[in-house]
C-alpha cells in the first residue's frame, strides 16, 4: 500500500496572501513573528540570527530565502538605500 502518485493533490492556499482583519497579517508574517518570538524566548533576550529563524520558519511554511528576508526587513522596519545599505525607516 503505497502512495499513488496519480491522486497527489496539490494544495493551492490561494487565502495566505491576504491579510487577516483582525491585525493586518498575513499567514507568512504570522509564522515569522510566531518563530520569531519563540527564538528570542529561547536565546533569552538576545539576538536571533536570521539564518537560525528562517530555518525556523521553513520548518512551518514554504518560503524561498528572498521572500522571508524581504518579509522580515517589512516587519522590522527595514529599507534599502538608494547606495544599497540598509537603515530602519
């Protein structure tokens, strides 16, 4: 009894862009935030590192490198400079 491969359904979450009512977030942002704050409970107050919570992440919803540190600089507040540096806007 194996799995037939021909009866495979791919979920398409078509909901997981859109923000919740309730805070604004979307699916994505939550799983960010949640391991995000489960982290820093765990490294007692210290910072995090990013590859440490992006491994997190990816362990709750499938999200390419790009798209998770573009999330993150979002929620932290984050924006690129005209020469490429970053600085909390």
């Amino acid at each position: 009894m194996g799995i037939d491969a021909n009866k495979i359904m791919i979920v398409d979450d078509s909901y997981e862009n859109i923000p919740d009512a309730r805070d604004g977030l979307n699916k994505k942002e939550r799983v960010i935030l949640y391991c995000l704050k489960a982290a820093q409970d765990e490294f007692l107050g210290k910072g995090v590192p990013t590859a440490t919570l992006y491994g997190r992440v990816v362990e709750h919803i499938d999200m390419d490198q790009k798209e998770f540190q573009e999330i993150l600089n979002r929620l932290v507040g984050l924006t690129r400079n005209s020469d490429g540096s970053m600085s909390y806007g």
